[in-house]
C-alpha cells in the first residue's frame, strides 16, 4: 500500500470519474426526448436536479463500494483495477463513509425537488435509489457479492433513469422513452459486466459471486458483445448515425474476446465512454 497520493488525487480517484458517462448517458437521453415531446414546458431546473441527483447517487455507490469491500477484503494486493483510496491507505473508512453521507445529502435534496415536483411515486423512487446504493455493496446481501450487480444497473441507470426523468417533464411514459431506456440498461450493465469479467479471480478468492462466476468468462463475454449490439442495431432503426455506434460495438466486442486481466481496465473506460457517445449520437441522430 502507498500513501504518497495528494488528497484531491486520492478523492478524485474514489469517486471513480470514468463511471460518471455511465449516469450522465441515460439522463441526457431520458432529458432529449422529454424536451422534444414537452410541447414547450420543459423545465431546466427539474434537469439540472436530475443531473444532480444521478450522479451524487453515482458518486455515493463509488465511495461506498471502496469502503466496503475493503472492509469485507475484496480489495487486495492482486486486484487488477484501479487501486481503491481505503485498501492504498490514502482515505480512512471514516474519511470515506463520512463523503458517502454527504453526497447522499445532496441526493436527496435535489431528490426533493422531483418529489414534490412529481409525487408519491418518486418518493418511493428516492428511497430504492439510496438502499440500492447503499445495499450494492454494504449490508447482510450486498447486491454486488450476489450476482445482482447488472439487473441493479439495468434498472436504476437503465429504465428508472430515461423512463423517471422522461415522466418528470410529460407526466407520462412514451414508447421510444421506454425503448431507449432499455437499450441504455443494457449498456450501462455491460460496463459492470466487463469490470466483473476483469477481477473475477479476486471476487472468487473473496467468496463474491457475480453474474461472470456464475456463467463463466467465455459466455459473459457473449452476453457483453450482446449489450452492445443490441442497442447499436436498433439505434440504427432511429438514425443513420446507428452505424458508427455498431462499429464502435464491433470493435469494443472484438477487444473483449482478445483481452484478459488488467487490459480489461482499458475496455472498461472505453465500455463506459462508448455509453456516452451512444447517447450523442442518439440526440444528434434526431436534430439532423
């Protein structure tokens, strides 16, 4: 372990920036169309407390998964990721867990504003969002130790962040908005698939089963080519622009059947950057 990391180096590397693409990409999707069927009404503020919210959300799962799963001995010497700000010894538990309840903080006061914008419902919404990021990695089950961690993403990065932000602005659901909510679970799924395919030796050691342990490498790989392409083809039904998202994809699959162990860490950055770029081109695909 090393501690010679100055303080916003350490914090900056915990709150891990290059997952953000993976909550940032759905909003800004759910956010596109909610503006284009709003018929005028759409409402900056209620966006920017999406934005907040989603990723102080995002922000919290990070911290308090480098918590945790130090304390649980996850993390060790032969972890192939990026090292974590508890196991190098550059934040404390308490350091960490005390930035985890202020980020919720900020959560949830920008998730108030949805609340009393939106109703009972995101009330609910709000609540599942902080147990689901405190359970992904903390508590008796943790999500993440217990092959949840994909459908946990599919559902909140996914569906409840296109479909919730959508509703927020047209109180309804659209058909495209539900249709492009999956397709961005699927991606954002395939960002935790392949960091689970990358440290699946060190979960085992750690008695942590995810989706790769139970399948196996050679099938998750086929379920990632699947959560690329999948989004990628259908994209390509809403705009030309889908194509340069299938060669991304094609090209991202071919890596993840030609690479293993820490040069998976590469395709993990780029997993979650094709996420955003894929959003891009879904919104510039539609303003041409």
């Amino acid at each position: 372990m090393t501690t010679n990391v100055a303080p916003w180096v350490a914090w900056w590397l915990a709150i891990r920036p290059k997952t953000l693409p993976a909550v940032i990409a759905p909003v800004l999707t759910g956010q596109f169309l909610a503006y284009c069927h709003s018929s005028g009404s759409f409402d900056k503020a209620i966006f920017a407390c999406i934005l907040i919210c989603a990723v102080c959300l995002q922000i919290a799962v990070n911290l308090a998964n480098d918590v945790f799963d130090f304390k649980r001995g996850v993390d060790s010497s032969d972890r192939l990721g990026p090292r974590r700000a508890a196991h190098q010894g550059w934040l404390t538990p308490q350091q960490l867990m005390r930035a985890v309840l202020w980020v919720l903080l900020v959560a949830v006061i920008s998730g108030a504003v949805l609340v009393l914008h939106g109703g009972w419902l995101f009330l609910l919404f709000g609540i599942a969002s902080v147990i689901a990021a405190l359970a992904y990695s903390a508590g008796p089950w943790p999500l993440s130790s217990n092959a949840l961690g994909e459908i946990t993403v599919f559902l909140f990065f996914g569906l409840l962040a296109v479909c919730g932000g959508y509703y927020l602005h047209t109180f309804d659901v659209s058909p495209q908005a539900w249709r492009i909510g999956v397709m961005m679970g699927f991606l954002t799924a395939a960002i935790m698939l392949v960091n689970n395919l990358r440290d699946r030796v060190s979960d085992e050691k750690a008695d942590k089963t995810t989706l790769v342990i139970l399948v196996g490498p050679t099938y998750a790989r086929g379920i990632y080519s699947l959560m690329l392409l999948a989004p990628s083809s259908w994209l390509i039904t809403e705009t030309v622009l889908g194509w340069l998202a299938l060669i991304l994809a094609l090209g991202l699959c071919w890596r993840v059947f030609h690479n293993d162990g820490a040069k998976l860490n590469q395709l993990l950055a780029q997993t979650a950057a094709f996420c955003l770029v894929y959003a891009l081109l879904f919104v510039a695909g539609h303003l041409l």
